[in-house]
C-alpha cells in the first residue's frame, strides 16, 4: 500500500486525527484484530499527544487521558521502586484538571506531586526548569495533564507521544510475559 501526505485526513472518522477521540482509532482496529494486538497506540499529526485502546477479551476500550497517565505513572514508579532507584526527592508533575488519583499513587512510593498547575506542558516544562536551576534535573520523573499530553524523565520539555508508547508497549510486554 502506498501512501501520500493528505492534510485533509481523508482516512479517518470525521477527519479528525486525534487521540482524545475513540473514533480517531476506527481505521486502526481492523488491522489490530487481523495481528491479535493487544493495544492499539495513535498519535496526533504533530506526534504530541498518545491514545489509547486495549483488547479486553473481543471488545476495544478506550482509554483516556487520566487513565494514560495513571498507568505510566504507576509503571514508571514500580520499575523504579524494583532498583530501588526510587527517593522522596523525585517529582511527578499534573495540572488542575489531571486525576487526583496521581497523589495517592505517589503517597505508595513516597515521591513528591506538584499539582494544581495551570492546564499546558509549559507549567509542567517550568517545573523542570525550575529543578534543573536547582541541580534536581534528574528527580523528575514524569509530567502530564489529562489530555493526553506527557513528558518524562528530563530529556524534553514538551508533551511527546513517543515517551507514553515506550511506556505502555513495555508496560503492556511485561503484563502479558506474566500472563
């Protein structure tokens, strides 16, 4: 199959390619049956914002944002808790409008949760400044708001997909090696 570039977006639902959206992931579906995925992971355009979908038995769920941060927090802390690579001076960032569930998480591992920011990756991004001034670049862990935007460790100041689809794909590798 070849493909053309296509600002219009004509091969998907309503053509809007967005994450945030279940109908954004319709085109995707059929494929993921016909390869018995288990997730289905899509981008928006500018590769900025993650979505979403497990298989749970023949059905797709769709996952939103809280629900994305949730399990990459939670991964993110486990990984680390396990090489004990884990400290009351690391950091996890959330705007006014994310899950609160994010601080009970951390209260488990004992990190720290700047919340209540202003909704935009730029109040999370001045965090990050904020700890590298301080030399702390490394004790952030991970930053987001619930629609769909996140960024982890210390290496982008934005919201990336690519960061959550490294975190889900392992998360979800090492779900199914422990059935």
């Amino acid at each position: 199959q070849t493909s053309s570039p296509d600002g219009t977006f004509a091969n998907i639902q309503y053509n809007i390619p967005n994450p945030e959206v279940k109908e954004a992931f319709s085109n995707l579906i059929v494929g993921a049956d016909k390869n018995n995925s288990d997730i289905i992971l899509t981008a928006d355009p500018d590769g900025d914002r993650i979505g979403l979908m497990s298989r749970e038995g023949k059905e797709w769920i769709f996952h939103n944002g809280n629900e994305i941060f949730i399990l990459c927090v939670n991964y993110i802390l486990t990984e680390l808790n396990k090489l004990k690579k884990i400290n009351s001076n690391n950091v996890i960032a959330k705007t006014l409008t994310t899950s609160n569930l994010i601080y009970e998480i951390a209260k488990q591992y004992g990190v720290t949760v700047v919340g209540d920011l202003l909704v935009g990756m730029k109040y999370i991004a001045n965090e990050m400044n904020i700890l590298e001034e301080k030399g702390r670049n490394n004790d952030f862990l991970i930053g987001g708001e619930e629609s769909h935007g996140m960024t982890a460790f210390k290496h982008i100041k934005e919201k990336d997909a690519v960061v959550p689809a490294i975190l889900l794909a392992e998360l979800v590798s090492s779900l199914k090696e422990k059935n």
